[in-house]
C-alpha cells in the first residue's frame, strides 16, 4: 500500500465522520426549530455550516487520491509499494494526526459558531472564563491541525534534527 493510498483511506474517513456530524447537526437544527426559538440568522448560519460540511465530505469521499498527493510531499525517488522509510511513515503519521485533530477542532468550532449566532442576537450576553479558553483552546486546535496537515515535512525535519543532535550525523 503506498502513502497516498493510506492517506486517501484516512480522507474517506473523515468525509463519513463529516458526514455523520452534519447529520447530527441537521437532526438538532429541526429539534430547535420546532421549538421556535431558533432565529432566521442563526438558522441562515447553521444552513451554511451544513452546505460546506457536506460539500467537504463529498470532496473527500470522491477525490480521496487528489487530496492525498496535494497533501504529501513529492518524493525524489520513484513510487514505492514496498515499505516506507522512518521519514515518511513520520510525515504520514503526522499527517492522520492532523486529519484526526481536524475533526475534534471542526465539532468544537462549529458549536462554537451557533453559540455565537445565538447569543450575537441575545442583550446583556457574558461570555464566562472557562467559555473564552474553550475557544482559545479550538483555535489553536485548529490552527495545530492544520500546521500537523499543511507542515508535516517541516516537522518531520525538526524530529530527524533532533534525534541525531549531537551525534555527528547528518539529519538531512
């Protein structure tokens, strides 16, 4: 199985885990809208949260191939189906994480969102301690998934740096 092919099975997850949360989040938008107390901009909101979400699980699901060689790095040596050497099973492993981060950092971001929404509307609205660090915390989640996405070979090169520091050989 060769990198992109690991990658590519790791994207077609995460479009069923899209996909399932954008439906959770349907079922509870017509929860909340049967108890009208949901806003025309809050519900304006969760429509478009809902259209991107699914627009990312269908391009994961039927692109899966193309995403993983946008997000892998171009090797010099040509493709290999045997095994991976440490650097790339570090860039790949990273590269899940991100994905895997991704996916918790986009659900708090999203609750986040229509918390907003709904309380952008609301007087006299406080946002409490612990509320402003859970939102500090999913930004800099999602900022770490991406960077763990987008930067996995710089990373990779950081690691190799410093596992031979010291010792005379050449990490690069």
């Amino acid at each position: 199985m060769s990198r992109e092919d690991i990658v590519a099975i790791a994207s077609r997850l995460f479009a069923i885990f899209v996909a399932l949360y954008a439906l959770s989040l349907l079922t509870s938008t017509f929860q909340v809208l049967a108890t009208n107390q949901i806003t025309s901009g809050a519900f304006a909101g969760i429509v478009a949260v809902l259209l991107v979400m699914l627009v990312v699980a269908l391009l994961l699901w039927f692109f899966p191939l193309t995403i993983a060689r946008k997000l892998l790095p171009v090797m010099k040596e040509p493709r290999s189906e045997q095994s991976i050497g440490f650097s790339n099973a570090l860039s790949l492993a990273l590269t899940i994480m991100g994905f895997w981060l991704l996916t918790k950092a986009m659900v708090d971001s999203v609750y986040w969102l229509i918390l907003l929404a709904q309380v952008h509307e609301a007087p006299n609205f406080e946002w409490s301690p612990d509320q402003k660090a859970s939102i500090a915390a999913t930004g800099i989640r999602l900022l770490l998934s991406l960077w763990l996405i987008f930067g996995a070979v710089g990373i990779d090169r950081l690691i190799s740096r410093l596992k031979y520091a010291g010792s005379g050989q050449g990490a690069l």
